[in-house]
C-alpha cells in the first residue's frame, strides 16, 4: 500500500510538475465537526506523505459562513491553494471568470473517468471539457436515522418506513422524548423537504420540480401529500431546541430523540459516538419505502495561483485526493461513500453497504446543488425554515409560494 | 510674502493632512455606494457583471418575503431600541447622579458590555434564553412547572430576545453619554428650579431634558448607527430564526451576496438601506453642519 | 440693629435646627439603591452565568442549574480554550488568535487614531473649502452597514495590491473608525479657545507645529475615549478580520467562533464560556481600568453638538 | 423689631473641611445687606445656606420669624437671582415666569397680574415671547430678576448676579437693582466680590474671609473705620498704603518716619507695640494742601495713571511705595519732587500680630 501511494505520488510529481517538492498548500474548508475533522486529518496525512505540507483552512460554521470568506478571497487576489466546495453550481461563476484553473491533466493520466462511483459527479466538475475539480465523497440526503435506545425505552419497535415513524410519534412524546430531531438553519429544513420529495414523491416528482422546474407540478396535486408530511415532519420536530444538525444527532446518540432526518454525514457522529449500526441505531436510507438517493457531495476546487511551484503541487493535491488510500481513509471517518468504484469496502458498516447497494442499482438521482441555483436554493431554505417554525404557515399557503420560486428558478 | 501664495496652497498642510479623510469619504463612502448602486441594476451573480435589467431587482426585493420581514423586524427592533435605550440610558444617568455611594462600581457594571463584542453578546443571551437550561429550566426546576420563557424558540417574541440582549449591550454607553449631558448642565439651573419649587421628575423633564438636546442627538446618531448595522448580534443569537422571526436587512445583504451568490439582489437591498439612511440624515447633518457655524 | 457677631450669647431656641434629619433606608434611597442594584443584577447575571459555566466540568453543567455555583471548580475549560480546542485540524486554541489580534489591534488603533485626529483638527481649525462636504459624507458612512462596503472593499483592496495583508486590514480598520473618530476630534478641538489658536500661530507656528506642541498635550481625554472606542471596536470585529486576512492571521474573535461553532459531539459549553471570556478579557480590562477616564473624555468630546 | 432673617450658630462642614463656623447674623426687615469677599471666602455658600440649597452641619435659620431651619427651598418664602442667570433656556420669558407659579397651583388671573407687574417694574414687557437665547445678558438677568419678583416674597437672594455683565451694563443694573429695592422695600441679600456694588447698594456690608464674618457694617464703618487689615485692605482701590512699624507715645515710628498720631480715635484705648499704620490714597493731599496736614513726606513720582476723573500717582518715598490719589487736572511727570501730608486721624491703625485694629 505504501508502495503504491509512494510511487503514485511520485509519478505525478515527476510527470506533471517536474520536480515540484515541499510546497505549503492551503486549503481552506469547513469540515470541522468530530467525524469530519477526523476525516479532513487522514487527507491531511497523505498530502504531507508527498513531502509537501497541508496547511489547514478550517472555517467553522457551516458552509454558507465560510463560502463568502473563501469567494471574497478568491476574487480578492488572494486565494488559497484548495478549497472546499459542494459540488454544483456554487463555484460555477468563478470557474467561468477563469479565477480557478482546469486539472484535466491529472484526471486523463490517472483515468478517473474509469474509476469513477458516477459519472454525474465528474460532469459537475467540468465546464468547456476541462475539469475542474475533485470530487472527494458521495453524500446523500435521503436517511432517517433513528435511536434504537429511545424507542426501547418508549416499549415500541423501531419503524421501518416514514408512516410508521409518524405514527410513533405520540408515544415517543408521552415518553417525553423529542419525535424528530431537527436543528433550526434553514438548510436543515430544506434538506429534509427534498428528502421527503425524492423518498415520498419518488425520482419522477423530484426531477420535474427540481430538474425541470415544472412550476405546475410545483403547484399540482402529486406534491400536496408531501406537504402534508412535512407539516407532520414540522409537528414532530417542534421540541428540537438546538442549531446545529450535529447537536440534533447528539439528540438521537443519546436517545433524547427518536430520529433525525439527515444526510449519511451524520453517520460520522455515531462513529465518533462508538454506535453500532444495527445495536446502537438504525437507518432507513431514502426513507424506508423507496430507496432513492441523490448523489452530492465535497469537491475541491483549485484557485489559478501564479507560483509555478504551488501550481504544480495543487495537481499532486488533486491526485492524492483522489487516490484510494485517502479515499478509503478519509469516506471511512467521514461517513460518506467514497467516489471511486473500484475499492474494497471491507470496513463499510451497515449503513454504508445499504448505500451502496442502492447506488449499484443505479437508484440515483443528482443532487438540488447541481439542479438549482444557490440563490434558488436560499429562497426555499428561507421558506422551509419559515414553514418549519411558524406553525401559522398553512401548507397550501407555502405550496404555494414554493412553486412561485420554482417558477422564477434559473 | 511678497508675493500672494495661489488658492490651492492656502492651508496646505490642512489639505494634506485631510488627505486620507477626503480619500475615504470620496473614493471609499461615495465611490464604494455609487458602485453599489449602478451595480444593483445588473443580474450580477457570483462576480458582478455589467447586464442590464432595470428594476428587476428592486421588484423581486420588495417581493420577497423575508425582505419584508426584515424591514419589520428592524422597525420593532430600532423603535423600541431607540425608545428604551434613552429612556433607560438617562434614568440610569439620573439615578447615578444623586450623588450616590459606589458610583464607580455601578457605572462600571453599565458599562462592561459594552467593552464585549455583538459575538459574545449574543451567545451568552442565546445560552441564558436556551429554555432546556437557560432561565426557563432554572425557574421551572424551583417549583414552577409550567413556566414558560422561550423568547428565542418562539417566532412572535424571538425579536425581543434580541432586543434585551442589544439593550443590555448598549444601555451602558447610553448611560455614560447621559451622565456626561446631566454633569454639563448648570448647577444654578437646578438651583433655580428649587427655589421655584419644581419637583425633581419636572424639573428632568422639561428644563434639563431639553437643555441636553446635543448628548441626545449625538446618542442619537450612536444607536441609529449600530440599528442599521445590527448583524452579529442577530447571527449569533438567533441565526435569523426560529424561521425568519429574527431576519434583519443587514443581513438580508450579506446571506444574498454571498450565501444565495446574488450580488444584484444584495446590491438592490444596500442601496434600499442607503436611500433610507440619506433620507433620515441629510436633513439632520444640513441642520448641524450646514446652517449656521459654530462660534 | 447691633452688631451681633460679638454677641456669642446661646441663640438656638427649640425646634429645627442642623442638618435634616434623614434616615438611611428613607423611600427615596430605596427607589435609588433598590433600581440600581436591581438593574445592576440584569447586567451583571450574564457575566455571572460565564464565569461559573467555565469553572464547571461537562457532567455537572448536564445536570442543569446554570445559575448554581459550581460544586468542584475545574480550570480545565480554560487551559482547553487558550491551548487545546480544535478548529479544524489546528488544536492550539485561542492562544494563536491572541498575539493575531494584538498585531492588529496595536496598529490599527494608533494609525486611525493619528489620522483621525488631524482630520478632526483640520476640521475644526483650518477650515478650508469643501471641508464640510467630505466630512458630512464621511458621517454619513457611518450609517451605512458594512456588508454593503464589503464588495468595493475588495476590488479596492485587491486593485492595491493589499488584499490579505495585515496591512490591507489595519486600513481598513483606520476607513470604518474615520467618521466617528474624526467627528469625537472636531467636537473637542473646536472647543479649545480661538485665543490659544490664534496666540500660537502669531508666534509662528504652523499647522504641524500647533497640532504637536499645542493640540496634542491637551487632549489627553479625547485621545482616551478614542483609544477605548477602538480598541474595543477592533479587538472585537469579527466580519473584516475573517473576510480580509488569511488562517494564520485571524483575529481572536474568528478563532473564538471558529471553537465555538465547531461542535465535536457534545457542546462543550464550559469551554466556549471559557473562550468567551478570554476573548473579552483585553477590552473588559481596559473598561474596568479606565472606566472613569472614559466618562470624562465623554463629557468633552462628544456631548457637545 | 423682629428681624427679616436671623442666622443661628450656624455650622456648615463637607467632611473634614469646615466652610461656615459658628456664624450668627440678623437681617432687619427691608434691609439690602451685602455678603462681601473674595472667591472662596464662603459667602456664596452662606447665601446658599440661607436660601436652603445646601444641607447645613449645625444650627438654625429664621426667616421672617419662621424657623426654616429644614423647609424646602421654595417654602421659604424666597426668591433668588443667578450669576449665570439659570433661565430655563427651553422656555419663553413669561414661561420662565410662570413655570413656577403654575406649579405651585397659583390660579391663572393671579399668575396673569403677577407677571404683569413684574414685567412693568423691569421693562421687559416686549420680552416675554421671546427666549432666553434671543435676549442680551442685561435683558436675561433682567428676567431671571422678574423670576425672583413674581414670587411675591419678602427676601431677595442675589448671587453675584453682575458679574457676567460688561462694565456699563454692571452700571446700569446695578442703579436697578438700588431702585428696586426702593420701590418694593423687602429684604436683599447681595454677594459680591465687586467692592463698588457693595458700597452703592448696601444698607449694612458683612465683609467675610475663611467662613467668618470679619466685619458687618454701614459701607461707611467699612470704609472709615475697617475692623482689621483684611478689611482695610480688601476696601478701596487702590488699596491702602500701610507702614510696617512701632506705636509708641511719641507717636508712630516706621524706620526713617516718625509722626504723632494725635487725633486717631482708638477703639479700645490707645495700645503701644508693633504696628500697622494705614492710610488712603484718597487721603493724602499733595502740593499746597499737604503743607496744612500734620505729618508731610516728600517722594518722587515713579508711576502715573491718569483716570480723567482723578490722577493716580504711585510714589517712591525712601524704600517704600505709596499710592496717591491727585485730582484730575494735575499731570505730573515721573521723576516730580512731590510733597504729600495727611492727617493721623483719618488712618487706620491695626495690631502686628492679631491684624485688628487699635
């Protein structure tokens, strides 16, 4: 193994950069909770293994703190060597304003189209055929996590589809526990609105609003029952006073919550947590019913820099981001799936190999990242939150308003 | 000085030592606000860029919802700001001027929050008002079951959670500000006023109060600044929510040029708070610098 | 009418006579001390609350009471917040972010404070023409909510080359103290008497002459409030220090959001007490040390319109 | 007859600090009675004492036979008069008038007469819309004098109520003030540091140092006859001239001079010892004159000042300084011989040591 990721390492260098050797590489991102830190270290491990040094960037908060930071940096003339975005149409604009720069080069020599989990993710990398950034892991939205201690301890079984989960939910609350875990950011709430389309409405429903932006559709009657969950989804979470998603999956290790609905980078808490998948706590991947899932994820973008020796290390980067070792290492402490198709998941627990299982059935969709536009994409997050808090806000009333937004969507 | 030196180098030392004045006011205030002006006018998305469309921006603002939200909240939130600040800021002052004991300590006490940042200002408030172990959870745990005090978990009063969280920030400065009008005024006044056998609430209220109007205006000026400016405080304590219950113009701003990556709509928005800041000030600076000079 | 002054013989007869009898816990006392005090808790409860969260360990803040003193007083949240906490990879806490924020602060505050004190000076006595416009502009800048200067900011920054200095972000901090610095200076240079302008520029002295040897040695109170306001105002930015420096230069509050925003697991809120106070010790000395200096600078440079 | 205001033993201290020790005075009925002393001296504080502004230490205060020892100020049956004037600058003339009356629960038709006549006696009728920022400094102390007026009450507080004023308008309110007194006849306290005022307006002058009361008296007693060297010399301008030096029977003997002092009426019997000997320059004759005086120097004129009204003429006599007082037509030349007499018996004379006068 070692063998391989040394000579790997080498052979970029040799053929790429010709010799580039012990460059500081900043990379700035915002994986800073437990699992992820955790994971960002095994990255940070292999990078310093070229010789080169991986100087961290974290920026806590969530990505819509550190994404102005880092854009502001970019276009301000001053941008670090690699960058954390989501995948999609976030870094967009700064691709096409020529401030980021292609690593096609390493992609063709190491044949990352052949090794790639879905070719989805790649494309949204590319703009004008040249490649521009490295996907790192596959994160879906579609899980409800939920808390086998809790549910033992209101003396009823674990559900194993939305309905059922609903259904628990009074005996959950005489048991003074919190049904639904759901930290109160507006992305939370939209995230698990998408979910409860795609898991809910299945692949047609979710393509035409969010692909299509069918604004009828938006508005008709096939997206009315999904209001309805979530007007159920919004009742159940109403005892969830925290922020923050990990806090809310804090709820559910503990078993003060019976479930959270999350995307599998909660898994990474549970890790941390030593919770066993199966004893400690049980996953219903797309929701239980129709197991869906949308494939997003991390990507790394690598800004234009005018160093020719830190060019040349940020494609060493690229090709140590991508290689096995740091994708095994890295997805395992993550709790993602890794992007590449050709690795062994030994290790993959549980939960992990029901993902892939539905991945290998091609039940894939692409992720609302790569469909709408971020400025889209806040308009619906500042509906979803408003809808989540404000119990006032009938669901024809936000149905409403949602196909309005779907309507104007570029 | 035989011969008369030319206008332009009349007082050049002061026109060279108002230099980076004149340059901040002009190249950065009035250069960085027109920018932002014409550049509200475009569909600039991440990168501003120069494609036209009108009003399209103004139209979407004052269509959106949490825009109105905002410009409420900051209404709630600047009215009953300005209104407790002053009146709590110069009762304070004029408890604090009856020549008390441990006048020191006191004004310290006032004053210490305002030396922390908005940050901190609004974690520890988020902490105190969190109902599962804030004040809720310590009055409930003493007896009282169903005592409920959730400001910040519930979108009606989230505001005000704000607000006595900003108050408790800014009061002290208010104070200081005050103490320094009530310390400015003539001793005999106050004299006079006992002599003439007015009560100590009238003699306030309508001799001293008018007598400060420059402490109020410069609080004034103060407080109106840091309301238009309220932003930290907000993302610390609330994160805008429960929902849109706290979302505030500022920050409206930011979230759209950077999180939603649509500078036109967040230019669009400065420059509705701009035009709304002119409004407000231009008559009261024609007022205090325009009309007549100071002796 | 004889003169009464060498007549000692007793005068006082019964009744009123001295000082007026008051008692100590008379009702005005009470409504004065009772309002204080009570007022005095509000402020003083957070701060309280702070303080013992820190001393506490994870267990028993679980346990509930916030208010409740701690049980066993454990330092360990304040060696975790200065040394050890995590963001990102980086466990260094806020000690990094600390010597960060003095390098920026300690500049940033002398060189706004200089410039801002020659415009003000300028301002209030050598008027020349168009002084007022740029003044009322920058007064008005005042007004205008950072996040709309942001953007300009950038390009402005980047055209010159400064983006992502330390030196670019003390410039910055010197533009946004501007209009409330130059406006506290103007008030209290013009109210230093004409007279003494005048008798210094007919023994000869120039504008700078008059700024250093006369200007400057009276205004030890202004210059104080200055200081104060800005310390306190840049220690405590947040939005420029984490928009316009890199990783290795943010300041302490970003460090401090960055610990207490990167949840690993469970909130460790003893430590982000811990961190919150560090974070605030620089300025909360400064009040506490110059608190009555502050009062006074007040009185002279900003109450008069 | 029971006087105006009767002042009782009375102390005042802030701490450690005493500012009024033991301090007795009777103000009779219609009495204008000056507080006279440089600043510092406590007489503002007395007035303020009086007038109930400040708490005092120990005694007791009568006004109008009526203990007030701890009355509010307003129900003491005074008025009072700033030096800053303290007008309510937010107010017309006439609220400035009547802002207390109104307060007090005085019915409108009285208030009306009250300001009325006030503003008659002052002439400022054409005042009373306007505000205080739009009046001259003789205009506002006019006002703030209307304040005390309408009142209705039977003492006057003047707390150095001319000292903001420019040298003519002094003048000219200060014959207002002597005839306001004439006209309504109630009791004035006046505190100055202006000698001229206290000599014009005082009925009685109660010079004060240190918290006590030097010397109380007619302006003239102060004048003539000032109680100890403090006085003599706080009194006239220029001041007295004084010789360092020894009474004996020969008379008084100041190293190079010795005169009789025949004529000086003693206050308690002729004293021998060292001596102040005190004369005015206003009493020391030149030319032909001083020739008819018992003593005569001869100094040479070092300094001149010429009034119109009156020349003053600082001479050197030996190794001292005398200042003298010449009439208005007589111009000298500095380095004049010039010849100068007075009588003894318009000195003063005071002890060495206690500085009181023999």
């Amino acid at each position: 193994m070692k063998m391989m990721r040394m000579m790997l390492a080498a052979s970029t260098a040799i053929g790429i950069a010709g010799g580039a050797w012990a460059e500081d590489l900043e990379i700035t991102h915002w994986w800073t909770s437990g699992g992820e830190a955790a994971a960002v270290a095994e990255f940070a491990k292999a990078f310093d293994a070229t010789g080169n040094k991986w100087v961290d960037g974290a920026i806590a908060g969530s990505g819509n703190t550190a994404r102005p930071i880092m854009i502001s940096r970019i276009t301000g003339g001053d941008p670090m060597a690699a960058t954390q975005f989501n995948h999609g149409r976030q870094a967009e604009e700064l691709v096409e304003a020529g401030l980021m720069r292609p690593i096609t080069e390493v992609a063709e020599a190491e044949g990352w189209a052949n090794a790639i989990a879905a070719p989805g993710l790649l494309e949204s990398c590319t703009l004008d055929d040249e490649l521009y950034c490295v996907p790192v892991n596959i994160h879906s939205w579609q899980w409800l996590w939920l808390s086998n201690k809790a549910y033992e301890e209101a003396g009823i079984p674990v559900p194993k589809n939305w309905a059922e989960f609903v259904a628990s939910g009074p005996k959950l609350q005489e048991a003074g526990k919190v049904p639904l875990a759901m930290g109160k950011q507006p992305w939370q709430a939209a995230g698990a609105f998408k979910v409860l389309v795609l898991s809910l409405g299945g692949p047609e429903l979710y393509t035409k609003v969010y692909d299509e932006k069918d604004s009828e559709v938006a508005a008709g009657a096939d997206m009315i029952p999904i209001w309805q969950a979530a007007d159920e989804m919004r009742k159940l979470a109403a005892g969830s006073n925290v922020q923050e998603w990990n806090q809310a999956t804090n709820l559910v290790i503990t078993g003060q919550a019976g479930g959270q609905i999350m995307g599998d980078w909660a898994q990474g808490e549970f890790q941390m947590a030593n919770q066993v998948a199966g004893t400690d706590y049980t996953c219903l991947p797309g929701l239980g019913d129709q197991p869906y899932l949308s494939t997003a994820g991390d990507a790394i973008y690598f800004p234009l820099l005018s160093d020719d020796a830190k060019s040349a290390a940020q494609l060493e980067l690229a090709s140590v981001l991508f290689s096995s070792e740091a994708q095994l290492a890295f997805n395992a402490k993550k709790g993602s799936l890794p992007v590449r198709k050709d690795l062994d998941l030994a290790e993959a627990n549980d939960c992990m190999r029901q993902g892939l299982d539905i991945l290998a059935k091609g039940n894939i969709v692409a992720d609302t990242d790569q469909l709408i536009s971020p400025d889209t994409n806040t308009q619906i997050q500042d509906l979803m939150i408003q809808f989540v808090s404000d119990m006032n806000m009938t669901p024809e009333d936000a149905q409403a308003r949602f196909a309005e937004i779907i309507a104007d969507a570029d | 000085m035989s011969t008369r030196p030319s206008r332009l180098f009349h007082n050049m030392n002061a026109k060279i030592a108002s230099v980076p004045m004149v340059l901040t006011a002009m190249v950065v205030f009035l250069g960085g606000s027109i920018w932002t002006v014409v550049y509200s006018f475009t569909d600039s998305k991440l990168l501003p860029r120069e494609k036209w469309v009108g009003l399209d921006q103004y139209e979407r603002l004052w269509g959106t919802n949490r825009w109105l939200v905002s410009i409420e909240n900051l209404a709630i939130y600047g009215v009953l700001s300005l209104i407790f600040s002053l009146v709590i800021g110069f009762v304070l002052a004029a408890l604090m001027d009856q020549k008390i004991r441990f006048e020191d300590v006191f004004r310290t006490i006032f004053l210490y929050p305002f030396a922390l940042s908005f940050i901190v200002t609004g974690l520890v408030w988020q902490w105190l008002l969190n109902p599962d172990f804030g004040v809720q959870n310590v009055i409930r745990g003493i007896g009282f079951e169903s005592f409920t005090f959730d400001p910040l978990y519930d979108a009606d009063l989230a505001i005000y959670g704000i607000l006595f969280a900003g108050l408790w920030q800014g009061t002290g400065l208010v104070m200081c500000l005050m103490l320094a009008g009530l310390r400015g005024i003539d001793e005999d006044i106050w004299k006079a006023a006992r002599v003439d056998g007015i009560p100590a609430w009238k003699t306030y209220l309508f001799i001293v109060i008018p007598m400060m109007r420059p402490v109020f205006i410069t609080t004034l000026v103060i407080i109106t600044a840091g309301i238009v400016k309220l932003y930290d405080l907000v993302v610390a304590q609330t994160g805008g929510g429960p929902g849109i219950a706290t979302e505030v113009p500022a920050k409206y701003v930011y979230d759209m040029m950077f999180q939603a990556q649509n500078l036109g709509q967040g230019f669009a928005a400065s420059t509705m708070m701009l035009v709304s800041v002119i409004i407000i000030l231009i008559p009261w600076a024609y007022l205090e610098f325009g009309g007549k000079r100071r002796g | 009418m004889a003169d009464v002054t060498t007549n000692p013989a007793p005068r006082i007869i019964d009744g009123p006579r001295g000082r007026k009898p008051t008692r100590a816990l008379s009702g005005r006392n009470i409504m004065i001390y009772g309002t204080l005090i009570v007022v005095a808790l509000y402020y003083l409860l957070p701060l309280y609350v702070m303080v013992v969260t820190s001393l506490k360990g994870m267990p028993e803040i679980r346990m509930g009471n916030i208010f409740a003193p701690p049980v066993e007083i454990t330092f360990q949240p304040w060696v975790k917040a200065w040394a050890e906490a995590c963001t990102g990879l980086n466990c260094d806490g806020l000690s990094r972010g600390f010597w960060n924020s003095v390098q920026i602060t300690v500049p940033s505050v002398f060189l706004s404070i200089a410039i801002a004190s020659l415009n003000g000076y300028a301002l209030a006595n050598w008027r020349f023409k168009g002084a007022n416009i740029f003044f009322t502009i920058l007064i008005i800048g005042a007004f205008i909510p950072y996040q709309v200067m942001l953007y300009p900011i950038v390009i402005l920054l980047r055209e010159a080359g400064l983006y992502g200095s330390l030196t670019g972000l003390i410039i910055v901090h010197t533009i946004f103290g501007m209009p409330i610095l130059t406006l506290l200076f103007r008030n209290y240079f013009s109210s230093v008497p004409e007279e003494l302008f005048k008798a210094a520029r007919v023994d000869g002295a120039g504008f700078w002459g008059i700024y250093f040897r006369i200007m400057l040695p009276m205004s030890l109170p202004i210059f104080v409030v200055a200081m104060i306001l800005q310390v306190t105002g840049i220690w405590n930015d947040f939005l420029f220090g984490v928009v316009y420096t890199r990783p290795e230069n943010y300041p302490m509050t970003v460090q401090l959001n960055n610990i207490v925003n990167s949840v690993q697991g469970v909130k460790e809120y003893n430590v982000n007490m811990a961190a919150t106070l560090l974070t605030g010790l620089v300025p909360l000395i400064i009040y506490f040390i110059s608190g009555k200096l502050f009062v006074r600078g007040i009185a002279a440079g900003a109450v008069k319109g | 007859m029971e006087p105006s205001i009767s002042i009782r033993n009375l102390d005042l201290s802030f701490g450690a600090v005493s500012v009024l020790k033991d301090l007795n005075l009777d103000i009779g009925q219609g009495e204008f009675l000056v507080l006279l002393g440089s600043s510092g001296c406590g007489k503002s504080t007395l007035l303020n004492c009086i007038a109930g502004l400040l708490d005092i230490t120990d005694g007791q205060i009568f006004i109008g036979g009526r203990n007030v020892t701890w009355e509010e100020p307003s129900k003491r049956g005074i008025g009072m008069v700033f030096q800053s004037y303290a007008l309510y600058p937010q107010m017309t003339v006439e609220g400035n008038l009547t802002f207390g009356l109104k307060n007090a629960g005085v019915p409108k038709t009285e208030i009306a007469q009250r300001v009325a006549r006030a503003a008659k006696i002052l002439q400022i009728e054409p005042l009373l819309n306007r505000k205080p920022a739009a009046l001259s400094g003789g205009q506002r102390q006019r006002v703030a004098i209307g304040r005390a007026l309408v009142r209705d009450v039977d003492v006057f507080l003047f707390d150095e109520p001319l000292s903001n004023l420019d040298a003519k308008l002094r003048a000219d309110l200060r014959v207002e003030i002597k005839q306001l007194h004439q006209t309504l006849d109630n009791t004035m306290i006046y505190v100055t540091h202006d000698q001229i005022e206290a000599m014009t307006l005082a009925d009685r002058i109660a010079i004060m140092r240190g918290g006590l009361i030097l010397q109380l008296g007619t302006p003239d007693e102060i004048y003539t006859r000032p109680a100890n060297k403090y006085v003599a010399e706080f009194i006239g301008s220029p001041s007295m001239n004084f010789f360092d030096g020894h009474l004996d029977e020969s008379g008084f003997t100041a190293k190079d001079i010795n005169f009789t002092v025949d004529g000086y009426d003693f206050a308690n019997g002729r004293k021998h010892g060292p001596a102040w000997f005190g004369i005015r320059p206003e009493h020391i004759l030149t030319g032909a004159e001083a020739e008819t005086r018992p003593v005569r120097l001869s100094g040479t004129a070092d300094l001149v000042e010429p009034l119109g009204s009156d020349t003053l003429v600082r001479l050197r006599v030996g190794d001292r300084l005398i200042w003298v007082r010449m009439d208005g037509r007589s111009k000298p030349a500095i380095g004049d011989q010039i010849q100068i007499g007075f009588n003894p018996a318009r000195a003063s004379i005071f002890d060495k040591d206690s500085e009181e006068r023999l």
